[in-house]
C-alpha cells in the first residue's frame, strides 16, 4: 500500500482509539499523558513502566484499560514476600505416579499488571526477563508461550521511598515506555473531588469491552505499514547515539552519562513513532511524533553519573538537551 491508502486506513482504524480515550476519561481525570502511554504501548505491542507516588491513578488507569479490552486481565500485588514461583507458576508433583504437572502462574494472560513492582526484591523481578522479551516461560524443561496479544502494564513508586528495591537495569530496558506520573492540577483536582460526591461512572467495571484482542492485533499490523522516511530513519539513529556520544554532536553533556540507550531503545523508538503516527490519524511519521515519544522511550535507559547527579541533572533534562541539539531532519 502507498502512504495515502495507509493513511485512509489510520484514519478508520484510530477512531476506536480515541472512543477508548474517551471512555477513560469518564473514570480518569486529567492524566492524558499516561492514557496515551497506555494507548501506545498495545499498538506498539511494548510494556510500559509507570512511576508515581500512591494515589496518581496508576492502577486505576490500567483497570480501565482493562475494562475496555476483551481480554484476559490478571493483577499481581508485588509484596517484599513474593516467590517467581508465584508468578510464572510451578511444576507440582504427584507421589500417586511419580509425574509431574504443570500449574501456571498469573503471568499467563494477555493484560498483566505488576502492581508496585519495585515492592518485591530482585530475584522476583528478574523472573520477569524471559516472559516480557520472548513471551514465553520456561517451566522445568520445557518452555510454555504466553497468550498473544502479552503487555506487561508495570507501577512502581519512587525509589526513595520506604521499602522499595531499584529495579534491575536488564528488566528496565524491557520496558518500551517510562511514563512519569505527576499531580493533577488545581482544576483537575477539582474535578475529581466533584466526581467523588457522587457520579455516573465510578470505576472499571461501569466501562463497556470496545476492543477485542483480533482488533488489536489488526491495529498492529497496520502500524507496521506506517511509513518512516529513511531520513528520518538517520534522525533516530542520531538521537541515540547522541546519548552514547554526545560529544561528536557538540553536546554540552560531558561526564554526565555513564551508559547511553540500548539498541533495544532505537528499534522502540521506530515502533513507538509509528504508533503516535496512527494515534493522529496519519499514515506517516513526522519529526514531532519522534520528538513526543523520546522522552519517554529513552529516560530509563539512560545511566547517569555522579557529576549528573551533583549537578541536580535528570534524565529528561539529558533527554531535552539532546532533542534540543541533534538537527532535524
């Protein structure tokens, strides 16, 4: 297909998505960053990592999500006390015939939520590392696919608070999207006092399923089509090794990164792109649909320096600096 018979498709195929912002917004309020977080990572098939201190919303956004997606939803409270058994499940044996069988986890279904994620120590997380790269878990000796569409939606609150462990750099890197989830507005609170009182919509379970797991699985496919100018292309490229290289870009960030993004980082980049692309009804990538998603595809994958942290720079402001100065295309 060319660019304007992709083009007429998003603009059929994106209308369901706005209907799915929509339906959020009668349960969320304010918070668009996130929905579009959360919209972006099923069409860019990617987990998201969403870091805020309790009471943001977090969880009750991907309820929502949930709710709104004919699919199979498990929620796992991650607790200092989890076992990876608990999670990807076990082979139990039986002394009747000496054989063993296979008991699956909560890890098998198509929406998982990892409540506070950094609540559990690291040998919980890591067992995370096979089902979010290669969708599959490895029981024993065999090896058990995870159901199609697979989306690890994650939460976690800031590192600095009490009983909390840093999430360990390799599961980090698995997450397509960091979004930053920060206080509503002095109107948006207001709002969401008023709804408090007494309301239509009150949670998840007034929302009624609008997506099913094949029309998710279309709307990925046709984001694969979503054409991306070879210039651009060079440009995303050039954005990640201004993180690793900053200096052949004339980057003012000397001694404030340690390690730049992964290769993981540009191909989600290109996949996250394109998925803003469909969100605006476009069958195309613009500069701007890079420039809106970097943020939060590169900030985690940035390992800061000392220097940086004494300097009171953060991620994003590494991330702004390099949007600000590697030339556009």
């Amino acid at each position: 297909m060319d660019v304007k018979q992709i083009g007429a498709k998003v603009e059929q195929e994106a209308g369901v998505f706005e209907d799915l912002t929509a339906r959020i917004g009668k349960v969320i309020v304010g918070q668009r960053e996130l929905v579009e977080t959360l919209l972006l990572a099923l069409l860019a098939d990617g987990h998201v990592l969403l870091e805020g201190l309790p009471g943001l919303a977090k969880t009750l956004s991907v309820s929502c999500l949930a709710a709104l997606v004919r699919a199979q939803f498990r929620r796992i409270q991650f607790t200092p006390d989890l076992l990876p058994a608990d999670l990807l499940g076990t082979l139990v044996y039986s002394p009747r015939d000496g054989s063993f069988t296979t008991r699956r986890g909560p890890i098998f279904a198509n929406l998982v939520l990892a409540d506070e994620i950094n609540r559990a120590p690291a040998k919980v997380q890591s067992a995370l590392l096979e089902a979010m790269q290669e969708r599959q878990v490895t029981l024993g000796d065999a090896s058990h696919p995870l159901p199609a569409p697979f989306l690890v939606l994650a939460t976690q609150n800031p590192i600095e608070q009490e009983g909390t462990y840093p999430l360990p750099e390799a599961q980090v890197d698995r997450f397509l999207f960091k979004c930053v989830v920060r206080y509503p507005s002095k109107e948006e609170e207001r709002q969401i006092l008023e709804r408090a009182s007494g309301g239509s919509v009150k949670g998840p379970e007034d929302l009624e399923p609008l997506l099913k797991p094949e029309d998710l699985l279309r709307a990925r496919e046709l984001v694969r089509e979503i054409y991306v100018d070879d210039k651009l292309k060079d440009y995303i490229v050039d954005l990640v090794q201004a993180t690793r290289q900053p200096a052949d870009y004339g980057l003012p960030l000397a001694g404030l990164i340690d390690f730049g993004s992964s290769p993981r980082g540009t191909v989600g980049l290109l996949h996250a792109s394109r998925a803003q692309a469909f969100l605006r009804g476009r069958g195309y990538v613009t500069p701007q649909d890079v420039k809106d998603v970097a943020p939060r595809v590169l900030r985690h994958r940035l390992l800061l320096s000392y220097e940086a942290e004494a300097e009171e720079k953060s991620a994003d402001d590494v991330v702004r600096t390099v949007l600000d100065g590697v030339r556009v295309p």
